[in-house]
C-alpha cells in the first residue's frame, strides 16, 4: 500500500507543479547526467579489463594456434605433395620398365616363331620336293611303260581297223614297219 501512496503523492507533485505534458525520458534527464557517466565509466573500465585480460587473450591464443594449425597442415600437405611426386615418378617408371620389356619379349617371341616357321617351311619345302620328285619319276616309269605298250596297242588297233575295213586280217609285218616309221 506504501507504494500506491507514493505514486499518488509522485501524480499530485506533478499536479500541483503543472508539468503534465513536460516529463523527460530518465537517460536524458540532465540531474541523471553526473550519476549516468559515472555508471558509463564504470562498465566501460570492467569491460575494458575483462575483454583485455580474458577473452582478447583467448581469442589470440585461438588465432595463433589456427594459425599454427593451418601452417603444420600445409607443410604436411607439401611434404605428401613431395612424396606423391616421388611415387608417382617411380610408378612411371616402373610402367615404362614394363612396357620395354614387354616389347623385348614381344621381339623375342615374334623371332623364334618367325625362326621356327621358317624351319618347318623349310622342313616342309623340302618334303613336298622329294615327293615331287618321286611323283615326277613314278610318271616318268608310267610313261616309259605306257610309250612301251603303245606300240603294241596301236599294232593290234591298226590289225582290228584292217580287219575290220577290208574284212581280211592284216599283215603283221607291214604293221610293225608303219608303226615304226610313225614311231621314227
């Protein structure tokens, strides 16, 4: 109840004193003034001092050591950078080490079975040649008998074909000597 009391007293104050409409907002009232700036003072220095010795320092340290951080990682990543490298050339290498000798055993291979055709070429050639050859001898010999026995076979013809025209049977004789004068 105090307080209502003193409220009406705060509302007659102002009634008797005509200032209805004149009331000031508190922070720019100026009998606050003095009061206000030493309360300014006041937070700025404790907040002055509690982020110069507290959280700035924190702060730095973080920086400092996402600093530290960053500066080992890139130096880790250089120092992979440079063993990748290395790896990488050796990987080179050992694929173009690969790739030659598989091209000298390529080579290799593609001689001994150029060298190996050729032998049995050869081998082969020299088959069919000496069967060539007793083929060729083998007609010889048929011929020769063949050549022998024609003689005979057109003697016999040449009587049959006599025989046959005139009706009388031949002269040997006379067909052995034509044989062999065609045969000359």
């Amino acid at each position: 109840m105090a307080g209502i009391g003193q409220e009406g007293h705060v509302a007659s104050v102002a009634a008797k004193t005509g200032d209805h409409g004149e009331a000031r907002f508190p922070p720019f009232d100026t009998v606050n003034f003095s009061a206000e700036l030493l309360w300014l003072a006041l937070s700025f220095g404790a907040l002055y001092l509690l982020m110069s010795k507290i959280a700035l320092p924190r702060v730095h340290s973080i920086l400092q050591a996402r600093a530290h951080k960053i500066s080992a990682d890139i130096a880790d990543a250089n120092k992979l950078h440079t063993q990748a490298e290395a790896a990488r050339a050796a990987h080179e290498k050992l694929v173009s080490d690969a790739k030659s000798e598989a091209l000298a055993l390529a080579q290799e291979t593609h001689a001994k079975l150029l060298a190996q055709t050729e032998s049995r070429r050869a081998a082969l050639e020299s088959e069919l040649n000496a069967k060539l050859a007793a083929s060729e001898a083998q007609i010889v010999e048929m011929k020769a008998r063949a050549m022998s026995n024609v003689e005979e076979i057109a003697s016999e013809a040449a009587a049959a074909i006599v025989q046959r025209i005139t009706g009388n049977p031949a002269d040997p004789q006379a067909i052995a000597r034509a044989v062999a004068a065609l045969k000359a």
